[in-house]
C-alpha cells in the first residue's frame, strides 16, 4: 500500500528525508507542468518548480496534516511563478521565449498539412495565453491544465469562489478574443 501524503510529511518532519523524495517523485510532474503552463519557458519551469519544492519543504513544520498536500504545494508553486514573473517583467517586455513544444500531439492519421495546422492554432493558443494578464492565466491553467475545480482554485488562491468564477469567466471571454479570427482551418 502507497503511503499518504500525510504520512510521508509525518516522516519528512521526523528528519526521515525519505518521505519528501517521494512526495517530490509523486508530484514533480505536476509541478513543473504546472509552471511551464504559466512562464512558457521550460527551464524557468524547472526552476520555479525546484525552488517550489524547497519552499515547501522549508514549510512543512506550518502544513495542517488534515489538509491535501496538491492544493497546497500548488499555490507555493503559483506564487514562486508570479515572482518570477513579476522579476522577467521588469527585465523585459517580451514574449520572445514562447517555446513551440507545448501542447497534444496531433493524432498519427492526420495529414502533414492538418498537422501543420493543428501545430499552428497550438502555437496561436500558448501566444494569446501567455499575452493575458498573470489572474486570467493563472485560474484558465489551474481549471484546464491542472483540472481543479473552481473550489480547489478558491482555496489556493486564497479567493472567494464568486471571484474565481468570475475571473473564470473574464478570462475565457479574453482568451476568446484574442483567439477570434486567428485560428487557422477551423
């Protein structure tokens, strides 16, 4: 049997390092894809997740063992992306860095042409994400990517449930708009 998160935090706060690997194994994936879906740029997301896991580890003495350990450790990760985006923004004004490896795969059966075509709304779709502003994109990748429900985004973000419906809500309205007659073969 998988030991709880609450065990392995049992374990990490009894100086037994063994319990934080684990955790760290068991959500670094979603971490880290997490981070990419808000900085674009895949070695920054190793980074915030990395430096989302010291943190975490640093406050696990504060953690509520009764508490889920995802939420948690996803808004450590949200506020470490938010500082650095806030640390790039005052670097630079660019979107530059989009990287073009984000996204589903277009199925094996799709021609070249629909494959360039899928590749290219994908690519339109990450521009006009990252172009909206850091709350837009932060509840659009929390309720898409990470699929948490808008109760579970309230509690990360710290956020009555109306706002985050809200912000939900504004957000795709953004997103539409910014995506409205860019798409290509659609």
């Amino acid at each position: 049997m998988e030991a709880s998160d609450a065990d392995l935090i049992r374990q990490c706060l009894a100086d037994d390092n063994n319990g934080f690997d684990l955790l760290v194994k068991r959500y670094q994936k979603r971490i880290i894809g997490f981070c990419y879906k808000m900085l674009g740029n895949a070695d920054q997301a190793s980074d915030a997740a990395q430096d989302t896991f010291v943190k975490a580890y640093y406050a696990l003495d504060r953690f509520k063992l009764d508490a889920a350990f995802l939420p948690w450790i996803l808004r450590i990760a949200s506020n470490t992306c938010t500082d650095m985006l806030r640390s790039r923004a005052r670097q630079a004004d660019s979107l530059d860095e989009i990287p073009a490896d984000i996204g589903p795969i277009a199925p094996e059966e799709d021609s070249p042409e629909q494959k360039m075509l899928v590749s290219e709304n994908e690519r339109l779709t990450r521009e006009a994400l990252m172009s909206l502003p850091e709350r837009s994109r932060t509840v659009l990748v929390m309720f898409y990517f990470n699929r948490l429900s808008i109760k579970e985004i309230s509690k990360i973000l710290d956020k009555p449930v109306g706002s985050i419906k809200y912000d939900l809500h504004t957000a795709r309205e953004a997103l539409r708009r910014r995506l409205k007659g860019m798409m290509v073969g659609v």
